[in-house]
C-alpha cells in the first residue's frame, strides 16, 4: 500500500551498524526471516475504519525502521489513508471487484488486496517492491483467511513484475496512496495508464498528497478516514476515490 513519506525525527540516533561492506545490519537482518520480522515486529490489529480487516501492524515506525536496516522505511507495518479509503469502498461496493481478476499496486500491508479477497474477486495479485512487503501481504491473507485467493509478488514500477517487465493480467487495477513523491508519481501514472489502456478498469485512492495527477483522474467519491497519528499530521484524512482516464 502506498503512503507519505516517513521522516526520522531530529536528533534520532539510528541504532543498527554497518557491516565491512557498508551495508546497515540491524539485529532482525542478521538473524530472521523475512516472515520471522514480520510477526516479531507486529501485531494484527484491526484496521480503523476497515474493521473488518486485521493487519500485522506496529507500534511506531522509527525503531522497526532501524530494526530492518532498509533505506525504505517500513511502509508494510501500517495501514495508510489512502489505502484505508479504498478497502472500504471495495468492501462497500464488491460489484467493483466481484468475480474479476483484480491487481493490487503497491500493495504495502496488502490491506486494498485482502479487501478486494473479501469482496469476491476470483483473484488478486498484490504487487510491491520491497521484499518484506511481500512477505507481510502473505501474513496478512493467511490471517484474513484469503490466501487462497491473494498472491504477493514484487513489482517495480520501473522494471515490472519481478523486474523483467512483464505484464500482469487485470480486469481490476486498485493502486492506493502512490502520489507522494515526483518521481514515484510518474512512474505510478505510467504503470496505471498502460493498464487502463489494456482495458482495466483502474481506481486510485488518495489523500491529498502533493503529486496527484488530477488531470488524469474523474473523482468518484470522498470519505472521511481516522488514521493513526503517529504517521499522519492529524487524526482524520479526507481520501477520494478516483477513475483513472484511459
């Protein structure tokens, strides 16, 4: 799922060390799994405004940040608005989603993939580029009792699926809270765009970031979403629904 951007609060010490490569190892990275982290550092509470729904969540970023030693902050860790707003609309509207193969997009938590599951979608697919991602987006299904339906696989804006640039079949593409960075936007919108012109019918959650491409989207709703203070500048985000124009 996508998000704004985590910043590490000033005068905050990270606490991993770097190995002889120059590479951060944190004490997870060193001796745990993937899945491991995941379950250590979380754990599954219900999602505000999705109750529904439960996620491997942390307490806070920062620590679990340092934890993992990435230079991607832990965006798997947390529900965010824009994903929030577009679970509970495909949960409100499973005629969107219902017996269509669907495609979840920066999938973070997985949280919009699990939802479109609940909703009867015949599949998804849950694409991220980090690694932890994936392995969340699986915790999180089983969890939900949808991973017969879920499947998580990397996916890079930039390079594809699996970077190799390959395609992914959709009749449904869900992309929530990708706009918060230029670049990322960009490519987002690109990605997006060539799905809506193979025929997909693509919808775009956001809560007002910077980098929503307004000229390429027709609103199609607003809600209100609580969202959990310690990542957001306020308890409740204003988060529309968007078609994306072919």
């Amino acid at each position: 799922m996508g998000r704004a951007t985590i910043y590490r609060p000033a005068g905050a010490v990270p606490n991993h060390k770097r190995d002889k490569t120059g590479k951060r190892r944190g004490p997870y990275a060193r001796a745990m799994t993937p899945e491991a982290l995941v379950r250590s550092a979380t754990t599954q509470s219900a999602v505000p405004f999705v109750p529904e729904i439960r996620l491997a969540t942390a307490a806070e970023p920062y620590a679990l940040w340092d934890s993992t030693a990435r230079e991607a902050p832990p965006f798997w860790a947390f529900p965010w608005a824009g994903g929030q707003g577009l679970a509970r609309y495909v949960l409100d509207h499973p005629g969107v989603v219902r017996g269509r193969r669907v495609v979840d997009v920066a999938s973070g938590s997985g949280l919009v993939a699990i939802a479109a599951a609940k909703a009867g979608a015949a599949s998804v697919t849950a694409g991220d580029v980090d690694e932890l991602a994936v392995t969340a987006i699986g915790v999180n299904a089983a969890a939900n009792g949808v991973a017969a339906v879920v499947t998580a696989r990397h996916l890079d804006f930039a390079t594809g699926w699996g970077g190799t640039g390959g395609a992914c079949a959709a009749d449904v593409m869900l992309a929530a809270d990708v706009f918060y960075q230029r670049e990322l936007a960009v490519l987002a919108l690109a990605f997006l765009s060539a799905a809506a012109r193979s025929g997909a019918d693509v919808l775009v959650a956001d809560p007002g970031r910077a980098f929503v491409p307004r000229a390429a989207l027709t609103p199609v709703t607003t809600c209100e979403v609580p969202v959990l203070s310690v990542l957001e500048d306020g308890q409740v985000k204003t988060v529309t629904i968007y078609r994306l124009r072919p």
